[in-house]
C-alpha cells in the first residue's frame, strides 16, 4: 500500500517539477476524468478542440483518470469530474464540467481578452 502511494506522490512531483521548468508561454493542464464516460470523453474532446485552436503547440495536457488514481483525487482536492486544472501560466484555475462551454473555458485558461 505504501509503494503504491510513494509512486503516486512521486508521479505528482514529478508533474510539479516539469511545470516549474517550462516557460510561461506554456501551458500546463491536467484533466480530471472517470473512466471512458460520455461526460469524460466530452471533455476531453471540447478541450483538445478548444487547446488546437487557441494553444496550438503551446500546451501540454496530462489526462488523469480517477477510477485508475484515486488518490490524485484527494490530493488534488477534485470534488467533481470532468475537472481541469491550470497549473502555468499563474494564476491556477479550475474548470468543472464537459468542457462545452467555451467562453467558460477560454476565461478560466484567460484566453477570453484574445479571442
């Protein structure tokens, strides 16, 4: 049980460490699923939409599926799915849900005043 949590936290440090060495003009996300549920796959098609469009070649996206990580959920503190987390550029953010709704999405990853 203990090994299981150890390559957890590290995968989770490792992640860290990878997004503190990337520049600001890339974007870390990381998206929050459970299973191959229509919601999830929902999400991460409206986000890799949205990311071609706007991010092109500037983003890196690291899916995560709760069934398979749970922990991750704790340590994450993700309270519901599909989420996606923002981690550069700062500030953080959060976006709950499909993914369906784009305005939402491009203001929470603070592309809006671009668009």
């Amino acid at each position: 049980m203990k090994e299981k949590k150890t390559k957890i936290k590290n995968a989770t440090k490792e992640f860290d460490l990878t997004v503190a060495d990337k520049g600001p003009d890339k974007y870390m996300l990381r998206l929050f699923i459970t299973g191959a549920t229509s919601r999830s796959v929902q999400a991460l098609s409206n986000l890799k939409k949205i990311c071609e469009e706007y991010l092109e070649g500037k983003y890196e996206l690291e899916v995560v599926d709760l069934y398979q990580n749970p922990s991750l959920a704790k340590e994450e503190q993700i309270i519901a799915a599909p989420t996606l987390i923002k981690k550069l550029p700062l500030p953080f953010r959060r976006i709950i849900g499909d993914m369906s709704d784009k305005e939402k999405v491009l203001k929470g990853l603070d592309l809006k005043r671009i668009v």
